[in-house]
C-alpha cells in the first residue's frame, strides 16, 4: 500500500506511539488561538482535502454530501466551549 504524503500519521502509527507512553497522561488539542483544550472521542469523518485553503481554515474540510474526491479519517477534535 502507497503512504499517502498529505498524511502525518495513520492510526496504527498514533496507538504505537501511545502505547509507550504512561497510560494515564490526559490527551488535550490546540486551543482555538492559544492554549490547549480536551478532545472529543475520536470520530470517524468524511473529509475532503483543500490544499489551498487559508491556513486558520485547515487543509481538510467535513465533506458536503455531493463533494467529489472525499475520504473517511478519525477526528480528534477539540472540546469546543461558549464561555
């Protein structure tokens, strides 16, 4: 199988990686300017990739039920809070 280069990490790469670690470390994100934040449980997405998107937009996007060229990843995304 070809490794996709627009790709950081597989998840087989990220549980490897996790298991060395101690298993009772939290897991945060980015926050949304500064800072970090709890992630939400893993989900799987439909995405689309746009290269060309404005880097605070992100190069993938959740995929819109008539986009082409879409494929599934596992989100970890941020705890989004109102405050």
């Amino acid at each position: 199988m070809e490794t996709d280069k627009k790709f950081n990490m597989t998840v087989g790469q990220l549980i490897k990686l996790l298991q060395i670690l101690p298993q009772d470390l939290p897991i945060l994100t980015n926050g949304f300017k500064s800072g970090f934040e709890n992630i939400y449980n893993p989900e799987i997405v439909g995405l689309k990739h746009e290269p060309e998107n404005f880097y605070d937009h992100g190069e993938f996007q959740v995929a819109k039920k008539n986009d082409n060229n879409t494929f599934q990843g596992v989100i970890l995304q941020r705890f989004v809070r109102d405050d």
